[in-house]
C-alpha cells in the first residue's frame, strides 16, 4: 500500500503558534543565609513589545 499522507503535509495542516517564548531570570536575596539565588521563568508572549509591561506585572514584588 502507498504512504497517502507525507510528513511535509503533516505539517502543512498544523496551526502555527504564534507567541513568543521569553526566558527571564531574575535573582534574589535570601535574606536568612544571605546568598542570592537565582529564578528561572518562561513567559509566553504574543509580541516581544509585551515584554516589559509583564514583567512588571508578573514578576516584579
């Protein structure tokens, strides 16, 4: 039997994401040991213009 549907139309028919993942890493001071750690965050974004006003709202105390 033939292969009916290739690989490439596969891909054809999916929806493409389109936001953008943001990598943020932000430190902080651990005031009991006094050592700074560090914190790993993805932000998904539909634009990088977005970046800053989430940050602000997201992450920042």
């Amino acid at each position: 039997m033939a292969k009916q549907q290739s690989f490439a139309d596969k891909l054809k028919g999916k929806k493409k994401d389109t936001t953008v993942v943001v990598k943020c890493v932000f430190s902080e001071l651990d005031e009991e040991k006094q050592t700074w750690k560090f914190r790993e965050r993805l932000l998904h974004l539909k634009d990088v213009s977005e970046l800053e006003t989430v940050i602000k709202d997201k992450i920042a105390h």
